[in-house]
C-alpha cells in the first residue's frame, strides 16, 4: 500500500458506477493484482456456480434438517448481509454455519465473496496433510505422546490441545488465504470495503468457533432450574477493545469517537480522517490493514452437553436492538422452529422502528441451528409464502448475487447516530490477544453486548485523500 500515494488532493475516491474513474489511491494496487491474478475472478464465478448444486448448503431465507436462516434488508441500501448453513459439511453429521456483515460502497459483494469461498477454504486446510498435529499438540504436554506416557496432571489439557490444534489452525490458515484472495481479486474493489464473520463448525458434541468483527454467535442452554439461559459464545471485536485498539495504535492506526457520536470507537489512517471503520477485525478494508486492522480469527472450542438446545448467529442489526437472552427467549417460545429466525428479524424490526424511530434500520441476518438435528414436523406456512417485498428486499436470488460482482454500488450516505441511554464498560479489562495467536476466554456468566442502542454505518465510507505532501505520518 505505500506505493499507492495519489498526487490529488481530491478525495481518492470517485466511485465505480458506469462513467466513473477508478479512484488514483486504489489504481496502482488493482492493477498490480489484475496482472498476478487475472484468472481469479472466472474462477470465482466458476466456483459460486457450482456452489448453487452442492445439496445440503442453505443460503438463502429458509430452512434445512436443523436449522432456519433468514436475512431482511434494512433501510441503508443494498443488503449487505450474507449466511450460510452447510450440512454434512466435512462428513456426516458435520455442519457449518456463518454470517457476515459487509461495510463500506462494495461490502455486500465481500460478505457473499467471503460465504461462498471461506467454507470450502476450511474444508480444504481440513482435509490435507499440512496440519501438524503432532509436534505442537506434545510440545505443550509435559511427557511423551507419542510414546503415551503423559502426566495425569496434565492428561486433560494435553487430549483438548490436540483436538483443539487442527481446527486452530484451519481457521486460522482459511481465514488468511481468504483475505489474500480478496487482495489479490481484480475484479472486486476491497480497500475500503469489507466484511465481519462469525462461523462455526459443529461436530458432534465439539463446536469449533472462529470469527472477527461484530456479528455474535450466542448459545440457548438450560441452566439448573431448566430455564433458558443466553450464553454469549464470541466477543464482539471493536476498537473500543483495549488489547484490539493498543495493537491498532502500535501500527500508528489511531483509534477515536466522533463529536456526534461519542459511543463510536472508530479506526482512521494516520494522515487522514478516514475511514472511520467501527470494527478492529475484518476482511477486507486494505487502506488499514497495516495500521493494525487484522483478518486474524479468534478461535474457540465448546464442548456441547445435553443442556445446549441451540445456537444463534447474527449479524449487529439485531445485537443493537435486541439483547443475547431476548433472542434466546424469542427462539425458545417461537411457534414453530422454521420460523424462529424469521421472528428474531421481525422483532429487531420492530425494535428499530420503536426505540429509535428518526434512525435507519440496520441489514439483519439470522442463523438458528437446533443442536437436537430436528426440525418441525411440517414447514411452517408464513415460511414458505414470503411476500415478494420481502424477498426483493433480501437479494438473495442465486443469479443476481453472481452478476452483483459485476454490478456497481453507490456510496452509502452516512445515518444519524443514536446515543445509547445507559453507558456500557464491559469490555473493560478483556483479555483479547495483541497478535491473535491466544484464544479469546468468554466468561459464562457475563452478557458480553455490543453498543447497545446504537445505530451506525461501520464504515463512513470517506476514503482518503493522498498528495505529496502527506508522505509523512
């Protein structure tokens, strides 16, 4: 990105619709990854068309043998809201689940680049040789593996580290190459657009969780007395994170809330006030990537126990409006379980047009997984009759999705802010890891929320402006 300085003192950027010019700031990048990587896209294209016939992968509003999904476009725009249920996804028996939340002019082809590409990624890592399950695994137990004295001691932590290594670092490595990839696209403009990600593979009893940005993942459990219980499964990762903003700032990324908006943390460049990205993790958004935005996963593993009854992934249109145990408690009272994501949406609706009314609602996206693998014994009919509205408003249509990636998207207009009544500090103190190598610890018993109450685009989408003389930092 250093080579990439514009002699303008305009805005870098001017838009990619018909009769725009690229932005000068981006130019010498795109180029630079046309040459390398010119077969990419086709291929892409290529890859999402074969995705379309793969059985038992979900991505659209409905359901599959364990689970609903649904997605509704809020009031900011296109719908940059993409997910994805993939059963038998390994093996029998083996699902994997994601949302991601796109930001910024092209985010919602990033988020729908990254459903359709970070699955099959993992499955690849997964699935060859180049995990090294034995050397790290035994290094960290005190006595021999492979000769199967191990210290009693030490017996438990040593059985999770080597169930725990191979999916680590999976993730770890799917989550890298997909980044690199949207680096390297031609055809998709990702400097100041990306996506979150919250996805989770379960595997009988063992769920592997990896996830950056602040989509959430939240598991419904019945605790002693058998009530429903919200149990928060990941940590929304925002720049108001200490550990996340100290590691931005060590980059000479600077980390700071708008007059207007004061609950914001907001990521900016630093030589220009832009962007102004909400989120200290995310794929794409190359402009910040070496000021200390990170596409490192966070990576955790839950056993599952017969209290666990299921699990909701969601995007932050319904965590700004809705509660974890709300949405634990609408999924357990819904009247059917095919229509159980369809409610959450419609409640954060509702929520939006309540509580802050002169605000825009935000893009929702819903995945329920039931971990019983049972589903209701006849679809539910309010399921299957969408309104055409709705599924417009959803662009969810396989095909259109494909020419989106050669479709331009307007900027999007930056909405009021709402302030939060009550102030939250309940990151403080978070253990998050400075270079991403540890795993995040959620303690069970705290309702780790995002910025409650609070409406924002992650992203201001002002993107920033280069001229020879702000060479210097």
């Amino acid at each position: 990105m250093g080579g990439c300085l514009s002699t303008s003192s305009e805005s870098a950027y001017s838009g990619r619709s018909n009769g725009d010019s690229t932005s000068p700031f981006c130019f010498g990048l795109r180029m630079s990854a046309r040459k390398r990587t010119r077969q990419t896209f086709s291929h892409h294209v290529d890859s999402v068309q074969d995705l379309s016939s793969i059985p038992n992968r979900v991505f659209s509003n409905g359901t599959s043998r364990s689970s609903c999904i649904f997605t509704q476009q809020g009031r900011k725009g296109i719908n940059q809201d993409a997910m994805i249920v993939w059963e038998d996804f390994i093996a029998e028996h083996t699902i994997f689940c994601g949302v991601f939340d796109g930001h910024g002019p092209y985010g919602h082809l990033v988020a729908r680049m990254v459903r359709d590409t970070l699955p099959s990624k993992l499955m690849a890592f997964l699935s060859t040789g180049e995990l090294n399950q034995n050397g790290p695994s035994a290094a960290s137990c005190n006595g021999d593996v492979r000769s199967g004295v191990v210290d009693p001691e030490n017996e438990d932590n040593c059985t999770e580290d080597k169930v725990d290594l191979p999916w680590r670092e999976a993730f770890l490595k799917s989550y890298k190459a997909m980044d690199k990839d949207l680096r390297s696209d031609p055809s998709l403009d990702s400097i100041c657009s990306g996506s979150t990600a919250v996805t989770i593979v379960k595997q009988g009893s063992n769920l592997f969780m990896g996830y950056i940005g602040d989509s959430r993942a939240v598991l419904g459990s019945k605790d002693s007395s058998d009530a429903m219980e919200a149990i928060q499964l990941t940590v929304d990762l925002k720049p108001d994170l200490p550990r996340e903003a100290e590691r931005i700032k060590r980059c000479k990324g600077r980390v700071f809330a708008l007059e207007d908006e004061p609950e914001v943390q907001r990521v900016w460049l630093p030589f220009d006030d832009a962007p102004g990205l909400a989120m200290a993790r995310a794929f794409g958004d190359f402009c910040l990537k070496e000021y200390g935005v990170i596409s490192i996963p966070e990576f955790s593993h839950r056993v599952l126990t017969d209290r666990d009854k299921f699990i909701v992934l969601a995007s932050d249109g319904v965590w700004d409006v809705l509660s974890n145990q709300e949405v634990v408690d609408i999924v357990a009272s819904a009247p059917s379980r095919s229509s159980a994501a369809r409610i959450i949406v419609d409640s954060a609706a509702r929520e939006w047009k309540s509580k802050y009314p002169t605000s825009k609602m935000d893009d929702c996206a819903v995945v329920c997984l039931f971990l019983d693998g049972k589903m209701d014994a006849e679809s539910d009919c309010d399921e299957q009759c969408l309104s055409s509205a709705t599924l417009q408003s959803n662009h969810s249509d396989d095909a259109n999705e494909t020419n989106d990636f050669k479709n331009s998207e307007p900027l999007l207009q930056r909405n009021f802010t709402v302030r939060p009544s009550e102030d939250s500090e309940i990151y403080k103190g978070l253990p998050v890891d400075i270079d991403g190598s540890q795993e995040m610890v959620v303690p069970e018993d705290q309702n780790w929320s995002g910025l409650e109450g609070v409406t924002r685009v992650n992203s201001l989408v002002q993107l920033p402006r280069f001229s020879q003389d702000d060479s210097k930092p």
